[in-house]
C-alpha cells in the first residue's frame, strides 16, 4: 500500500491501518460500542452511505445511523482492501475497497461492493474517524 508522506511515522501507519480494520469489526460485529470508540466525539463527523441521499453530520447523528443499520440486519460480515492511505500526522485518509454481506430481518441477504473513503483525525496516540463516504462499485 503507497503511503506519499514523508511525515508518516511508522508507528502512526499502523495505527491507522488498525483503526481502519476495527471499522470492518465492528461492522461484522453488529457492535455500536465498538463502532462508537472509533468515532471522533465531534460535530463535524460524516458518513455517507453508499446509498445516502444526504450525508448524516454529527457524533450523535452517526450513532443513531449505527443503531439503526445494525437492527435492520442478523448478521453482517464485511472487509476491506486497501487501496492507499496518506496522511500528514494529523490527519489520515485511506481509499479502499469493500465488500460486505448483509442478512435482513427477512432472512434475504444482499452482498455489495462498495469503495470507501475513511478520514481520520489523530487525537493523542488514538487516530478516529471523522469521515466514512462509500459509493457502491462493479466488482
């Protein structure tokens, strides 16, 4: 994976890249307090889905989109590729591939690729999330 800054430690690359794949278990997890400990606790938080209509802003707004999208399905299993990260110390941004399966209350179970953006903001010695944007991708 191509990493362009100079400034990079490589203490903060893997942390980064941690962050990142603890994004990917808590979703498989279906667990909103793991999710939640990877969120920045700001009001200028962002994620949008890969089927949003508006981007949801806000700590709380993201928690409240967690809580729903984890009841809404049994089981989720979802991964990650990455593509490249970049970051500048204090902040990150890592470009991925992703593919999650889904079963719904219903007992369907839909599978979709999706490319993400992940940005994250360092805050001590712990990198969180300040943004999640996916739009789905042909795979």
């Amino acid at each position: 994976m191509p990493w362009f800054s100079a400034l990079a430690q490589p203490s903060d690359i893997e942390a980064i890249k941690a962050a990142h794949q603890s994004f990917y278990a808590a979703i498989s997890a279906r667990s909103l307090p793991a999710m939640e400990k990877l969120w920045a606790a700001k009001p200028y938080v962002m994620l949008i889905g890969p089927g949003a209509k508006a981007p949801v802003v806000g700590a709380p707004a993201v928690t409240a989109f967690w809580q729903s999208a984890f009841a809404a399905f049994t089981k989720i299993s979802s991964s990650s590729e990455i593509l490249q990260g970049q970051t500048d110390g204090k902040l990150a941004w890592i470009v991925a591939s992703e593919t999650t399966q889904a079963t719904g209350q219903n007992g369907k179970t839909v599978t979709f690729n999706t490319l993400v953006t992940h940005i994250f903001e360092k805050d001590g010695d712990r990198w969180l999330l300040i943004s999640h944007q996916s739009q789905l991708a042909g795979k």
